[in-house]
C-alpha cells in the first residue's frame, strides 16, 4: 500500500474503481475459461486493493496448473497460502461471485481498471521524476532517460492486449509490398535505399526499412568513409539521413564527403591548401543539391541510445528521418554506467534494434573488431564487445583490405545473401564504386566463388 500512501499524501484519492475490480474477479470465478480474455490486459499490480491482487494471483496460478477455476478452487488456494482470512474469509470470495451474472463485459471492465493502474502509475512516476530533480548533483540526461525508461516500461503495459495479426492480414500485407517494391522496380529504381554500389544493392535490396545494419572493421580500414558514401547516395536520391558522429565534427565529416564529390585532396582540403579551380570547384558545389542535400548532422557530446531514439522520432514526425547513421557503437554513452562493458552495449544494441522496427526505417550503426580481426578476413566472433550485436543485426558488412584490394565481406543478411567481394575505393577511400567486371556480378555467384547464396536466419 505504499503508492496509495505516497499519492493519498498528494489530497487526492487515487484513480480505483473497487466495484469493477469486484466485478472482473466475479467473472474470473463464473466462468473458467474468461481468464483467457484478461491475461493479455491484467496484471497482478493492476488491482488497487491488495486483497484483490491475492485473489487475482491465485486465480493466475490456478489457470497455469490447467485446474478448474471457482470459488471453491481460489479459496482453497487461499487456505494453503495462510491468506485467506487476511482477505476476508470464505464470504468475501463469495460476495466477488455475487455482484456479476456472467462474464460477457470481462474485457471492457479489464480496460477500465488497465487505463486506471496506468493512471495511478504516472502519478508515481511524476513523483519519482520531481523528488529525482531535487537532488542536488543530478545530471539531466539521467533524469531524462529514467523518465522515459519508466514511461516506455509502461507503454508495454498497454500493447498486452494484441493478441496477433491473423495469417491472411499479413499476406495481404506482403502482397502490398511486394507490389510496391515491383513497380519500383520496373521503374528502373531501387526496392529499398540505394548504397551507391550496384553489386551491394543487388546482395542487400538496399537498406530496407526495419533492419539494422552493422558496419565493422579495424581502425582505419574507412569505415567512416564508407557510411559517408552510403549518406551521401541515400540523400542524392531524396531520402533524408540523420547522421550521429560521436568521434569528429560534422563539418570535418563533410570535408571527407566533399573530398570525394569534388576530386580535391582529401588532405588539401584538411589542411586548406585550396587553388582557384579548387574554389571554384567547391562554390560549385555549394550551389548544387550537393550543397542542400537532406542530411542532419548531430555531434552532441554524451549522446545515449535514448537520445537517438528521441531525435530520431522528432525528425521522423517532421519527415526528415528515412535512414539513420551512428558513427560508432562503442562511442555510445550507456544508461547503466555500473554495468559491466557487455551489459550496456547489448543495452545499446536492442535500443538501436527498436529504433529501426518502431519507426520503420533503416539504422545503420559502425562498430569495432578485435584484434583476431588484424591482417585476415573478418568473421562474426570479431564483432567486439558483445554478441548481442551479431544476434539483433539484420545485416553485418565487414570492410577489409587484402593486398590493396578493399573487399566487403557480408556475414550476416537475413534477406539476401552473403559472400565477399571486391569494390572500387581511392587511395584515401573517400569514393567507393563498382569495379566494371562482369566477373563480379553478383547475380551469377559461380563465377565468383567467394559469394554464397545463402539466407541467415
């Protein structure tokens, strides 16, 4: 009863509808089968009254055992757990049967008491959140996420109740698809958004709305250059990039990807050792869509999953959000600064992973190998840090360099396939390509043994 005390001392009585609560528990014992209909709605916690906690916990057990269900049953259950006489005896179980006839309004009296358990618990948490901002010391980004980690824990409380789509409202949704991403296709464009590499398209599809893609690599293979081409080609072709770099500077990000645009020396540009044609070059540039393509550029120092998830739900809404880039994982700041380093990127991941299901778009994310990864080809159990990167992953991408050669070598695709192959990248790997080999035609694998058709489920 502590809530009721903490909000009893706020004047006000809590949200609580006792004769409901009666009503739902009567209909529970009526009728066996009713249990069915609330379970995916009520919790224990949902009842204000302990007494109707013990019985609705009871009544829980006894459907989990595959028993009958009545009032016999619950006090029975009662009895053996030394609770029934703190609720009231065999009457009070009597009288809950006694104020229903059926239990044909089950589940709009469990909607009632769900919408007041969820009222009654942003009470709560309002007070949590107002006595958390008292403390001296407290860092608004904690207070922040631990509101919305609480808010978010309940909003799982109200999706419970879907039970499911049925097999032919999916069918018909893939049939929607399917036709969406034909008549894209007989238009000569892309299914999902372009990465600029016709042989990565043709293995990916693009990157397709609800994966999440993972780009690893040792140090200084070009990671970072390599998700630069892949914003720079999803923004030429309309699509709005959010961008989060948390090791360097937007305007250091956009000298690399201007470098590759305008065939100025990376380094010269670095250093800003400019001639007139290079001048004019770039006041070209800012006068073209290059100069306003579609991408938000975030450096925000300390950034958490949590705060990518909310920028990149306020840009959605604004329609500035179709692909989502994190330069890298491991730069992340984690919620739990106590756990240990495999906790909070695992964390970190399943955030990123809901990011892309939620809002319906791609993520793609740079991550680190280990060292195995040094000199030789790399393999999933590089992925450093945490396993659970290689599990939410719908696509991992391995850049690596064997003998000047810059190879892509795709792990893991669960809607395509994998394999290894070799594209075009310059000397400072600010512009990548196709090589023009119909050897490396990826629809024709056997030409090509280094590619394998086979789907990672």
């Amino acid at each position: 009863m502590a809530l009721k005390n903490k909000i009893d001392n706020l004047g006000k009585i809590p949200p609580q509808d006792l004769n409901v609560e009666e009503a739902v528990l009567g209909s529970l014992m009526l009728e066996s089968e009713a249990i069915h209909k609330v379970t995916g709605i009520l919790t224990t916690q949902s009842f204000y009254l302990d007494s109707h906690r013990k019985v609705f916990d009871v009544i829980k057990s006894i459907s989990d055992s595959n028993k009958p269900i009545d009032t016999i049953t619950v006090a029975k259950f009662l009895k053996d757990k030394n609770e029934l006489n703190e609720i009231g005896g065999v009457m009070f179980i009597m009288n809950l049967t006694s104020r229903v006839a059926s239990a044909a309004h089950i589940e709009y009296h469990a909607l009632i008491i769900q919408q007041l358990f969820i009222q009654r618990e942003l009470i709560k948490i309002g007070s949590e959140t107002i006595t958390e901002a008292y403390e001296e010391g407290a860092e608004i980004e904690d207070l922040l996420n631990s509101a919305k980690r609480k808010i978010s824990a309940l909003e799982d409380c109200t999706l419970g109740s879907n039970t499911g789509q049925s097999h032919a409202d999916v069918f018909q949704d893939m049939i929607m698809e399917v036709e969406q991403d034909s008549n894209e296709a007989n238009e000569g464009r892309q299914p999902g958004i372009t990465t600029g590499i016709k042989i990565l398209n043709n293995a990916t599809g693009g990157w397709r709305n609800t994966n999440l893609i993972i780009i690893a690599a040792r140090p200084s293979v070009g990671k970072t250059s390599l998700a630069l081409h892949f914003a720079k080609m999803a923004a030429m072709s309309g699509k709005w990039v959010n961008f989060y770099s948390l090791e360097m500077r937007p305007s250091d990000l956009l000298r690399i990807m201007t470098s590759g645009e305008s065939g100025i020396n990376r380094s010269n540009l670095r250093d800003g050792r400019i001639n007139d044609n290079d001048w004019n070059t770039l006041n070209a540039l800012s006068g073209a869509n290059f100069g306003r393509l579609p991408i938000i550029w975030n450096s925000e120092s300390g950034l958490t999953a949590n705060r990518i998830k909310s920028l990149t739900i306020r840009n959605r809404k604004a329609g500035k959000c179709d692909l989502v880039i994190i330069d890298y994982i491991g730069l992340i700041r984690p919620f739990d600064k106590t756990a240990i380093r495999e906790q909070q990127i695992s964390e970190i991941s399943r955030t990123l992973k809901e990011i892309a299901l939620c809002e319906n778009i791609p993520v793609i994310c740079l991550s680190q190998l280990n060292r195995q990864a040094a000199n030789v080809k790399p393999e999933l159990h590089m992925l450093r840090e945490s396993g659970s990167i290689e599990q939410d992953a719908d696509i991992v991408i391995m850049p690596w360099v064997e003998n000047t050669r810059y190879q892509l070598a795709i792990e893991k695709n669960r809607r395509g396939i994998k394999g290894t192959f070799e594209i075009f990248a310059n000397d400072e790997m600010t512009v990548f390509g196709d090589i023009e080999q119909e050897a490396l035609n990826i629809r024709s694998p056997e030409r090509n043994p280094s590619l394998t058709d086979t789907t990672v489920f």
